[in-house]
C-alpha cells in the first residue's frame, strides 16, 4: 500500500557515504521524483559517517545527490554498538556524543523547529506530552 504524503510530510533518507549508496539513493531520488511526485524540498538528507575517514567525501555525497544534507552525523566509535548491548539509549547516556548530537538535530528538522526554539529547548524527554 503506497500512502500519499500530505504538504507538511516530509521523507528523512539517511546517507552513508560509500559509492554503492550513493547509486542506490540517487536512483531512490529519481523514483521520489519521477514515479511518486515527492518534490525535492521534502526530502531530507542526513550523512551517517559510520566510519572514521571515509574515501567518498562530504562534497562528493552533495554533488552526486545534486542536494544538499540537512544533517552530517560524524562517526562516533563503538558507542552506538556498546549502548545496544547494554540496551541503553545513547542519547540519554551521552547527550554530547556525536550521535547523539546527530540525532538532535534530525528530531528538531522532523518536528519543524527553528534555531530559537532549539535554544530554549535542550535535549531529550521520553514520554508522552
């Protein structure tokens, strides 16, 4: 079932830097475009650096994509890996970490908060409103 996205929707496309994703998210961007009539501005780029220093470069990822990246999440080590097995939330363990940081960033794209908003408002809450 393909469900149409209203004019506020918008699709978060997470981004590794590595040549086979890039093939893979271009072609999921024509398909966006082409196929689904998704308009460019509602998709939202994030970089997940996964490793420390990789060989496909920021810049080569944004003129690949012909789109700029809304967030870069730079590489954090084991963390993510040690919080899982621990079956911690690596945001609320460590809310400097820069995946944490990356993750905070998404959240205030996602929810449509501006630079002001985001600086009274300061990490992560669980639970409902």
């Amino acid at each position: 079932m393909i469900s149409v996205l209203d004019h506020s929707q918008r699709v978060l496309v997470l981004v590794t830097p590595e040549l086979s994703s890039l093939k893979d998210v271009g072609e999921l961007l024509n398909i966006f475009t082409n196929v689904l009539n998704i308009v460019p501005g509602r998709v939202i780029l994030a970089l997940n650096n996964k490793v420390p220093k990789s060989v496909v470069s920021k810049e080569d990822v944004i003129r690949t994509l012909k789109q700029e990246l809304a967030v870069e999440i730079d590489f954090d080590g084991t963390k993510p890996d040690e919080a899982a097995v621990k079956g911690e939330i690596l945001v609320l363990t460590d809310p400097k970490s820069a995946l944490s940081r990356g993750a905070e960033q998404l959240a205030q794209i996602i929810a449509g908060s501006t630079a002001a908003e985001t600086k009274e408002k300061k990490g992560f809450k669980l639970g409902r409103r």
